[in-house]
C-alpha cells in the first residue's frame, strides 16, 4: 500500500504540473463539450430554407403555405413560379426544400380524393432535409383531413363516422430513450463519449510515453522495488479521476445545457466509473508502441472515429462487413458506446448493463494482464542492460 501511494502521489503531482495535461484533462473537456454540443442545443433544426411553387393558388393552397410557415422548423423564403425556378435556387443554396402545389390541389381535396404533391430537397445534409420532409408531410395530412373531413360531413356523414374514414387504423408508438426524436438526443452522447475516450486516450498514452522519453521507468522500478502493480493502478487512478469529472461535466452542466435532463446519474457513474478503468489500462497498452508522447500524438488522431463508427454507435454491427465485426470487439469502444447513450437519456435500471459490465471486466483483465507481462519483460530487460 505505500508503494502504491507513493507512485500515486508521484502522479498527481506530475499531473497537475504538468501543463500538457491539465491542458488535455480539464480544459479540453470544458471547451469541446460545451462548444461543439452547443451546435445542437436547440434539438432539431429551426427555420429551415423552403418555397412554395404554389399552381393552385386557392384559399385552400395559400392555408396550406400559412400552416407551413408557422412550424419552427420551416421557413418560407421565396415563392416560385416553376420548379425550374425552385431548382435553381436549390443549386445556389438560398433554399433546402421546395414544395410543388398543382393546380388541382383544392379541388381534390374538397372532394375527398388523393392529389399529388411534389417535394424537391437538398438531401446531402440528411438531418436537414429528413425534419423538413417530415414536418410537411404531418402539415399535409392535417391539411388533407381537415378538408376531407369538411367534405364529408357537408354530404350527411356524422363527425365521427368521417373521422373514422379518414383514420380507419390509429397508431399508438412507444419511443424509447429518445421520445421527442430529436437530433440533440442522438449526436450530444456521442460527441461527449468520442471526446471522453479520445481525451482519456491521449492523457494516458502522453504520460506513459513522456516516461520512455524521459527514461524514468527506472526510477518508478526503484520506488516500488520491481513490483507491478503499484505502479500500474498508481499510474492509472488519477486519469479514473479525470475520467469521473468529465462524466459530472457532461451530466451537471452539459446534458442540461443541451435539454438533456433524463440521466441515470449514479447509474451512468457506476459505469463511467468501470469503464474509465478499462479504457485507461487499454491505452497503458497501446502506450507501449510509442517512444514520445509527440509520437503518441500523431498515431492516436487517426484511432478516434475509425473506432467509433464501427462501434455500433450509428450503424448496427450485425450490419457492418465480416472482418469490421471482428475489428469492432478488439476495441473497448463497442462493449460501452450504446449504454453511455441509453443511460445519458433515461433512468433505468443498471440490471440491464450486465451483459456490458460482465464484457468490460473481461476487457480490463485482458489489459491488466497484458501490461503486467510487458512490464515484466521491461523490468527483465532492465536488470539484464544494467548488469551489462
């Protein structure tokens, strides 16, 4: 125990005099996680850029470009006189989206029959062009009932019996974890894990390689008299710490600061808490492929979003090639992205990260033993140089 305290305040000490770290363990997280999810904390997209290319022009159509405009997300810029127009302006990019009305829209829809309506949008921002397509096409089928239900009931059908003609089948939908469907509840977790692991990543493997570059390994053998142990968690438990305030960062100021309210806060930290000691000791063995923390440096910015993007974080694994499935499970990554999502939006019971916790302690004593074995090599190697 006080072999391991002393390697434990050794490393805090260089930790916290350490301008590097303190640079890459506390201000980076402040700065990345508020200014990058800052994007995002208005949930979905406001006043997106449409027009309407409006043929029909009746009472019923100029209703329709009212109700459209008075939805947060859409915003009528322009009105064209053809689609040829409207595609122009899609091209120059004063618009996302148009809306075509022909000139039998009214009508059709007084009579109670279908009428076609054609949407042209930009879909090479997908999370633009999806909330716009949805928002119109909710506004067209309150539209269609609203008129088709006035049809109806002007011919002798009672209100509800035209109401059950409009809505024969009535949806009833449970959304899980992210009810509002929004964008923030979607990406926020995942930048604030892809800057957790990053940042964690990066620390452990600046000190570890700062130690071979600066040939101390010696010393650190010395204080704790060959023994191992020690000198792994000593090293490792003030990275864990860093570890649980970038998780209180993210759960006190930035998830409120996104209207991300919904956190199993003891769960997410009994968690963050396992998973900071797999991913710290997973970089304390990528650690060893580096001589300089500049090395380091320089390898780690290609390992961040290859990394994540298989995953399973936005695309399923069961769905991704044969040998990225095999990739994807060599990394840490996999066995925690999802549940730090599914407990950052909701109170659930931990009981149902079992499956994930059983998986990280198998990873964290792979790691363990791995290092162990190297250090081990290491400290051989060492004795053999010196007596050399």
């Amino acid at each position: 125990m006080k072999l391991f305290k002393q390697i434990l305040l050794r490393e805090f000490k260089r930790f916290f005099t350490s301008k590097d770290l303190i640079l890459i363990c506390i201000i980076a997280p402040i700065v990345y996680s508020f200014g990058i999810t800052y994007i995002y904390h208005k949930q979905n997209p406001r006043d997106i850029k449409i027009a309407l290319v409006n043929q029909d022009n009746s009472a019923i159509s100029r209703q329709f470009g009212r109700m459209i405009d008075s939805t947060p997300e859409l915003n009528i810029v322009d009105y064209f006189p053809s689609t040829y127009a409207a595609y122009n302006a899609i091209f120059t990019n004063k618009i996302d989206l148009f809306y075509f009305i022909p000139s039998d829209f009214s009508t059709n829809l007084k009579r109670a029959k279908s009428t076609f309506a054609f949407i042209g949008a930009n879909a090479s921002n997908f999370m633009v062009s999806s909330t716009a397509i949805k928002t119109i096409v909710m506004t067209s089928q309150f539209l269609a009932a609203q008129v088709s239900a006035s049809f109806l009931i002007k011919n002798g059908i009672s209100k509800n019996s035209a109401m059950q003609m409009i809505q024969p089948i009535k949806g009833n939908f449970k959304w899980m974890f992210n009810p509002t469907k929004t964008y923030a509840n979607f990406f926020v977790p995942f930048v604030l894990f892809a800057i957790f692991q990053q940042i964690l990543i990066v620390a452990v493997c600046h000190t570890m390689s700062l130690e071979t570059q600066e040939k101390t390994w010696k010393d650190l053998y010395k204080i704790t008299n060959n023994k191992i142990m020690p000198i792994l968690f000593g090293k490792a438990i003030p990275y864990v710490c860093a570890a649980l305030f970038m998780v209180l960062l993210f759960i006190f100021f930035v998830f409120p600061f996104n209207s991300i309210f919904q956190t199993s806060i003891i769960n997410l930290l009994l968690l963050s808490l396992i998973y900071s000691f797999v991913i710290v000791f997973f970089a304390m063995l990528i650690s060893h492929l580096f001589k300089s923390p500049v090395v380091s440096l320089c390898a780690l910015t290609f390992y961040s979003m290859p990394v994540l993007l298989i995953s399973g974080f936005a695309w399923p694994i069961y769905m991704l090639p044969s040998y990225l499935k095999i990739a994807a499970y060599i990394f840490p990554s996999t066995y925690f992205i999802n549940i730090f999502r599914i407990y950052s939006l909701n109170t659930i019971w931990i009981g149902y990260a079992t499956y994930c916790v059983l998986n990280l302690t198998v990873f964290f004593l792979i790691c363990l033993i791995l290092n162990f074995v190297i250090f081990k090599f290491k400290i051989a190697y060492t004795k053999k140089t010196d007596r050399l």
